[in-house]
C-alpha cells in the first residue's frame, strides 16, 4: 500500500511537470491571433507589410504572364521543345503556388489557414483506438514546441537561401565576364539566355530570402507582443486550465478529507477489542479504506476533467491511472503477503515473540506500521508491514525477555561489580566502580553476566584457623561458627534476606583449618553484596577472640641441614 501511495503522487507530480509547458504554450497559442488583430499595428510595420506584398504580387503576375508565354509557344514547338515547356510551367505553378501562400501569410500576420481546415476523419483499428488516449498528449507538446521549431527552420531556410544567393551572383559575374569577350553571336545568344535564367534563379532566391526573413520577423514580434501581455495571458490560463486543475485539487482534498473525518469517527464509535480475528478484520478494513480513498480521489480528479471538457488533462489523468494500476500489478504478490499478515495468517503474527536486530521483540501492534516492543526496553521499532514479511515469529513461553532490568546489580565476566542504569533497545549504560560504561544492546545480550538482583545471589566466605585447634575442628568449630553468623544476620537489616546458611569444613590447608562459608540471600540486597561478606568475616573473627582460636597468617621456615662431622 505504501508504494502505491508513492507511485500515484509520483505520478501527479509527472502530469504536472508535463502540464505546465504544455497548458502554457496552449495558452499563449489561443492568445495569439486575438493579439493580432485586435493590437493595431505600427504604421512603419504596416507600410513594410504593404511593400512585400506588392512585391510578391508583382512576381505573381510576372510567372502568370511567363506560363502565359510558355503556353503560346507550345502551339509552335516540336516535340522536345515541348517537353521542356512543360517543365517550365511544372516549375511556374510550383514557384506561383508557393508565391500564393507567401502573400497569404502576410496578409492575415502570419496566421495559419490551415488551422480552419475542418478535420478528416479516419478509420481506425482498435490499436488506433487505444493511442487515442495519448494524442492529445503528443499534439499538445508539438503544439508546444512548433514556434520555437517554425524559428529554427525559418533561421536555416534564411542562412541556405544566404549561401545560394552567393552562389548566384558568382555564377552571374563569370557569365558576364564570358559575354564581355569577343565570340560568335550563336555562343553570345546562349550566354546571354543563360544570364537572364541565371539573373531570374538571383531575383527568386532574394525573394524567397526575403520572404523568409519577413515571416521570422512576424514571429519574433509575436513573442515580443506575448512577453508585453504575459499578465493577461496567465489570467486566461489560469480562468482556463488552472481553474480546472485547482478543481481537481479541490475535490480530490475534500474527498481524502471526507474519508478521514469518516475513519476518525468510526474509530471512535467503535469498542478495542482483543479478539484477533475481530482485529484482523478491522485491519483488513483499514486496508481496504486506504485504497478505497486513492481510487475516489482519483475518480474526482478525472471526472472533474471530464465536466470541464479538457481532453488534455483526461488523458494526462487517465495515463497516470494505468501507472498506478501497472505498478500496483507489479507489486501484487506483496500486497498479498501483506494482506496475509493483516488477517494474522503470515509468519510473523500479532502478540508474538519475533528476533529482531538480535533482540527478542514482541509484535504489539500488525497495521501498515507496526511496533515491536520489548518490555524490558526503553523505545520499540515502529516498522513497516513489508519489514515484517521475512521475520518468522512464535508464541511467548514463560521465558524471560531480558536478562537484566533497570536497577538491577551486576557481576561481570572480569568480576567487576555493575549497576544497571538504563537500557534501550540500542544501548545498556551501566556503572562499574563509580564510572559509566555503555554497551550495544546486542552486545550486552551475548555477554557473561550474572544479575544478582534477580533470583537471589550467594556469598562465599573462606575462614581457618590454627591446627592447634585440631581436637574441635569438625564439630565444635562449624556449629559455632553457624550460630555466631544467624546471630549477627539476625541483629542486623539483612534479618529477612538470609534465604540459607552453610559452614562446613573445606580442608586442610598448609597453615590453617580451612572452613567454607556459603550464604544465600535473596536479591533485593544484592547492592549490600560486599557488605555482607565483610559482615560474615567480621562475625567469625569475633567468634575466634570469645573462644581464644588462633588465626593463622601465611609464614614461610627455612630448615637448614646440620654439618657432617668430618666438616
């Protein structure tokens, strides 16, 4: 869905982009010919007007007397000679018809007759049928681009009827250097025949030169007349076609306004509830809803072009609507899978325990976003529904999400004692020894730690004393030492904590009776951890001076060999 959504504003801002020149120039083009007539124009620009057409008149009834001529003479030519006439008049005709257009264009400013043409209808087949949708597209953009495209064949027409005509007058010249020789009259007669064609071919290119620099002169003042009335020609566009875009604009926000209003309202009549299929269909609604709303917009917009009557915008609409469609297809195997798994029937499933960037995470909430929380973790993911496509999840067993929480006291693998401050679904920040030190969340779940916050911790205590005391040492020893230590527990605020006691002998050792202390407390007194083994220590050394035991200390004796007599 939410590649939909990105396609079809990718698609408006297409017909956009491609409506703004188009619009424009259709704009400027139907500004055009009122400009024309009803700007009088300068009296120098009507004088200069005047003065082409009388020449092209003049030339029109000098080819007209010509064919005249040729015709007469076809009566008294051979076979040959009239083959040649009738090239002639071929190339009169073409040059007159020609002439007849040039007179035409300045006689009406440069305006088109073709234009009032009615258009020939023609038959076509159903692929002609299904371009028809595009043509106004493509007329538009040629009727965008045919001023600039007239002045670019316009300026080479003038630059090549330029290179001609110097062509000509050399060609002229070497024909009048020729005749100024002396020579029989039959070679002058054909020289100077050649000259009067020759001088006939220089007249019609400057002509035709002429009227090629006028016509570009017609079209630059049209842009220089558009450039002074850009005003009124952007006020007509925009009572036009921005009129009608800004409909459609219109519309489609009201209607997407419409549908959320409507959804807001729903969900605040209707009851949450815990079913998971009950809140797999609503999901499968909202779904539905979004998609309902694109194609009503989309429905508004084209109809508004159609009341309007703007066959170039419709076709734009339309055009961009089989975008959506064609990209849709493209993505329906995942919208399936998405539609999977807002009924709840995909791998990853609501209330579920999924993995995550290697972090245990719960699925709260399947929508188009969903969130992963872990209730352990400060923050959450909030991801989208095709994230969710590869994960496979499983139900949540009495596991722990988390091995530690905030507050929680710590032993590190190195022995360091820590305190947990804050964890995240990024980090884990913990003070070791006065000093902060954070970890990658990750990171800290694949650590050896052990939390004795948690399920309580145990204290090991070594304690000895001297051989002297060998006689009582595995029986008077330990249950003194036992009773002193529950004593001392009991006087002290750990009374309630001390889950199990344990003091038995542990070995002989090189200097001492060595006894082993085993202490298990629960773990709300987990920050006394050092307390409490000093509490033990200090217990069993009071035990020892009430009862006169000798505590050992660490010494080494050095035995040296007596000397041999004979030494």
């Amino acid at each position: 869905m939410k590649n939909t959504i990105i396609h079809f504003f990718r698609s408006i801002a297409f017909i956009s982009l491609l409506l703004i020149p188009v619009a424009y120039a259709q704009s400027t083009t139907a500004e055009s010919t009122p400009s024309i007539t009803e700007t009088p124009a300068e009296p120098s620009e009507r004088a200069q007007t005047v003065r082409k057409l009388l020449t092209i008149k003049l030339a029109l009834d000098s080819r007209r007397e010509q064919i005249r001529t040729l015709v007469d003479q076809l009566q008294t030519a051979d076979e040959a000679r009239k083959i040649e006439i009738n090239e002639q008049v071929n190339e009169l005709r073409q040059t007159i018809e020609g002439l007849t257009r040039s007179f035409e264009y300045f006689a009406v400013s440069g305006i088109s007759p073709g234009g009032l043409d009615e258009e020939k209808t023609e038959e076509l087949d159903w692929r002609d049928e299904l371009v028809q949708i595009a043509r106004p597209l493509i007329e538009g953009l040629k009727e965008a681009t045919e001023k600039p495209r007239q002045i670019e064949e316009l300026r080479r027409s003038i630059e090549q009827y330029e290179k001609q005509l110097v062509l000509v007058n050399k060609g002229r010249k070497s024909i009048e250097i020729l005749i100024s020789e002396q020579m029989d009259p039959v070679v002058a007669s054909g020289l100077t025949e050649l000259k009067n064609a020759w001088a006939s071919r220089s007249s019609d290119i400057d002509r035709s030169l002429e009227i090629a620099r006028g016509k570009l002169e017609i079209l630059q003042v049209e842009n220089t007349r558009f450039f002074e009335t850009t005003g009124q020609v952007l006020l007509d566009f925009l009572q036009g076609r921005g009129l009608t875009l800004l409909l459609a604009v219109l519309f489609a926000v009201g209607i997407w306004l419409v549908m959320s209003n409507l959804h807001r309202l729903v969900k605040q009549w209707r009851k949450p509830s815990q079913d998971k299929a009950h809140k797999a269909r609503v999901r499968l609604l909202l779904y539905v809803y979004h998609l309902l709303t694109i194609v009503l917009m989309s429905l508004s917009v084209l109809t508004v072009f159609y009341l309007r009557g703007d066959l170039l915008l419709l076709s734009l609409g339309i055009f961009a609507l089989a975008m959506l469609v064609l990209s849709a297809w493209r993505f329906m195997p995942s919208y399936i899978l998405e539609a999977r798994l807002l009924l709840n029937m995909g791998t990853a499933r609501e209330s579920e325990r999924v993995i995550y960037n290697g972090l245990p995470f719960r699925i709260t909430s399947l929508n188009l976003y969903s969130e992963l929380r872990n209730p352990e973790l400060e923050g959450g993911f909030r991801l989208p529904l095709n994230a969710l496509a590869g994960m496979v999840s499983r139900p949540q067993s009495e596991e722990a999400w988390f091995p530690t929480k905030t507050g929680d006291y710590l032993l590190l693998a190195d022995g360091s004692y820590a305190q947990v401050l804050q964890q995240t679904v990024e980090m884990v920040r913990l003070k070791v020894a006065g000093r902060i030190v954070q970890y990658p969340t990750a990171d800290f779940l694949n650590m050896s730690v052990q939390n004795l916050s948690q399920e309580g911790f145990g204290v090991i205590v070594v304690f000895g004393i001297d051989y002297q005391h060998q006689a009582i040492a595995l029986d008077q020893v330990p249950e003194r030492f036992a009773s002193a230590i529950n004593q001392a527990f009991a006087d002290s605020e750990y009374a309630d904590d001390l889950k199990g006691l344990v003091v038995d002998f542990k070995a002989a050792a090189t200097n001492s009776l060595d006894y082993i202390i085993f202490a298990t407390m629960d773990g709300r007194v987990a920050n006394a951890y050092f307390n409490i083994g000093r509490l033990i220590q200090k217990t069993c050394v009071a035990v020892c001076n009430e009862e006169d035991w000798v505590i050992p200390f660490s010494q080494l004796t050095i035995h040296q060999a007596e000397n041999p007599p004979s030494e």
